[in-house]
C-alpha cells in the first residue's frame, strides 16, 4: 500500500474516531448533565462549530485531499494540521486519566485516535521527504 493511502485512511479513522467521540460526549450528558431549564436563545455555539468543522470535516478533507494531491505546499499544510489536531487530541485524550474518568470507552477510544495521529505524522514526514514504502513480504508494501 502506498505511503498516500496510508495517509488518507488515517485521516478517516480519526475522522471516524472524532465522530464516534463526539456522539458518546453527547450521549453521556443526556445520562449525566442537568438539562437546561429554557432552551438555549441562541441556538448552536459558534465555539462548537468550529470544534466540529476542525475536528470531524477538515480529517474527512484531509483524506480526500491526500488521495489528490502531493504538492510540497500541500505535505507541508498537512503535517503542520496534523501535528496540531494531534496535539489538542493527545492532552484531550489525557484528561479522563487526570480527572478520574469513569467513561471506559472514551478511555480507550480518546488514546487510540491519539496513536493514530502518531502513525500518520511518521508516514506524513516519510511522504514529504519522499522515502518509498518498504516491502513487506508477499507482494505487498509496508
């Protein structure tokens, strides 16, 4: 498999990790959080959009992206998103450990996407630099 398509299947698994995230965060404040007592005036926060926007639609981008694309700009671009979303995920993923978290998925889920982006920065840079993938044994790329 070629280093591109690594990467772009990466980006979809973290785009699908985020999802999968988000989709338990809401989950767990119906069973957790005290609902509002007037809705809220001014519907959806801008602050949540752009979570969303950056953490679920710029991956699903990115892996699109990467299937057409290997312009320098462009492996810049993506290692310079890649390191920053990997960031903010890697702390965010630590906060259930630092709080006492009691969400056994989120525990486990929150530091896979995290090992994910540590996959994909590596073949990120390999890609740049423009290393040709290892063979692996039985015809097939490493």
């Amino acid at each position: 498999m070629n280093r591109q398509l690594k990467i772009t299947i990466t980006w979809g698994l973290i785009a699908l990790g985020l999802a999968i995230h988000l989709t338990l965060e809401s989950r767990e404040s119906l069973f957790y959080d005290e609902l509002p007592k007037a809705p809220y005036n001014d519907g959806f926060p801008m602050e949540e959009h752009i979570i969303y926007l950056l953490a679920m639609v710029m991956p699903m981008l990115m892996a699109f992206l990467t299937l057409f694309y290997d312009s320098k700009g462009f492996k810049l671009f993506s290692l310079v998103f890649a390191i920053l979303l990997g960031l903010m995920n890697t702390v965010h993923a630590l906060e259930p450990f630092m709080g006492g978290g009691s969400n056994t998925i989120q525990m486990a889920l929150l530091p896979m996407v995290a090992a994910f982006y540590i996959v994909q920065l590596v073949q990120i840079v390999h890609w740049r630099k423009g290393h040709k993938t290892k063979k692996t044994g039985y015809g097939q790329s490493g």
